[in-house]
DNA sequence: CCGAGGATTATCT
DNA sequence: GATAATCCTCGGA
C-alpha cells in the first residue's frame, strides 16, 4: 500500500499538443535521466523554448526534412538531441502530432536529485552554472546524442513526470535565445518561457522578473 | 560587471 | 565553404 501516487512518464498524448502548450506546461516538471549503472539524476524544468511548425524560421523544421532534423516530424514524446556549434548536446522533445515538426528545447533545470554527480560531470563549476542553460544541463546529465529518438515516455533512462504546477502569475515569456539572422517575426516571437525569479534560468536568457 | 571572440565539427547549401 | 537553438575565458572598466 502506497501512501502516494508513484508520478508516471508524460504520455505521447501529452505531447500531441502544440509545442507552445507543451513548454509552457513542462515547466515545473522533473526530467529524470537515469545513468546505465542506474544513477538516478533529475531536475525541475524552469526554462524552455517551442519551435513549431514549417512556418518557423528559428526552426530545424524550416526545411526540408534531413537526417537530422528527421526526429521532429517523428513520434511526439521521443528525444531530439542534436550538436550545436560542434561541441554542445541539445535536449529536445518532439511536440505536436506525427509527421508535424515540433519540439520543446530544455533550457535550464532546478537540480533536484544526484547534484553531487552532476557537479563531478562539470567540474570546478558553481551550483548555479551546472544546469543553467542547454549545453550545460546536457552536460550534467550525461545526455548525448546517443540519445537521440529515445522514447521518453517509457520511463527507461529518461523522461518527464509531473512534480509542481507553476501558476501563471510565476511563469514569464519572451524571445528566444541564440536565433542569429533569423527574420522577424520569428526572431521576436515569444515562445520561451521560464519561472519568474529562478536562479537556474540561463544567464543569456535575462532572469529579470 | 560586461562584451568580445574562440573552440570545434556535423550538417546543409 | 559557411553556419550553428552555446559556453567559457579573457581583457578592460
């Protein structure tokens, strides 16, 4: 008899939605990464970003669909973790229906379990520069693009599950981040958001409110 | 504290 | 050949 509900992965229905609606609800939430020797690691989610649709210029779903880009017209709820600037991993999960090219980048995590591993993947770094933005959060969970197309829903060595509910009076908006020459009104559009106040939130990001 | 520039490589034009 | 959903270090104030 258990005194409490076990929480259990984000469904594929979950994810169906459009991205917009599935970063604004991500935050909050724990992403878990379990480690092959079954460390567990985890975070509260407090800053994402939606790229969504063919429509998007700030989108790898711009275009055509490549080797690549392939994972956001895939199932939602799987990963889609790519290489930025030839050094950094990217965690996304695929939104939207299939065949509909969407995805919610994780920008920044609360750490919540396993801090003591994270740090020894990111040494010599403070508490508040280990997972405060994309590549560093990757890095502190040991996320690569082995895991690119995991299936997140399964619970197996990663997924999201419920933890707090972030009212909207705590959630901010705004553009996103590290869009280069991309046309307006892609550039400005605000489709990240992040829980007001957060020291996690990435420092490029602004943390103001 | 802040801004500039380098690192490093897969991917696409 | 150019670019990239970034991070870190360094130099100057």
């Amino acid at each position: 008899m258990s005194l409490q509900l076990q929480a259990q992965p984000l469904t594929a229905e979950f994810y169906s939605q459009p991205a917009t609606t599935v970063a604004r609800k991500l935050l909050g939430a724990r992403l878990v990464r379990v480690l092959p020797d079954g460390t567990r690691l985890s975070g509260r989610i407090v800053e994402t970003e939606a790229y969504s649709g063919i429509d998007d210029l700030a989108s790898h779903g711009r275009h055509r669909r490549t080797p690549r880009n392939a994972p956001m017209w895939g199932a939602p709820g799987r990963a889609y973790v790519y290489l930025s600037r030839g050094l950094y991993w990217m965690l996304n999960v695929v939104a939207e229906p299939q065949d509909q090219p969407a995805a919610v980048l994780i920008r920044a995590l609360d750490p919540l379990e396993g801090i003591d591993v994270m740090q020894r993947h990111r040494p010599d770094r403070k508490l508040a520069e280990l997972t405060s933005g994309p590549a560093r959060l990757a890095l502190a969970l040991s996320v690569t693009g082995a895991l690119n197309t995991a299936d997140m829903t399964q619970g197996a060595e990663l997924w999201i599950e419920p933890d707090q509910t972030i009212p909207d009076s705590q959630v901010r908006t705004g553009p996103r981040i590290g869009l280069g020459k991309t046309p307006e009104p892609w550039l400005s559009m605000p489709w990240r958001w992040w829980v007001g106040g957060n020291p996690y939130v990435s420092a490029r990001s602004g943390k103001r409110g």
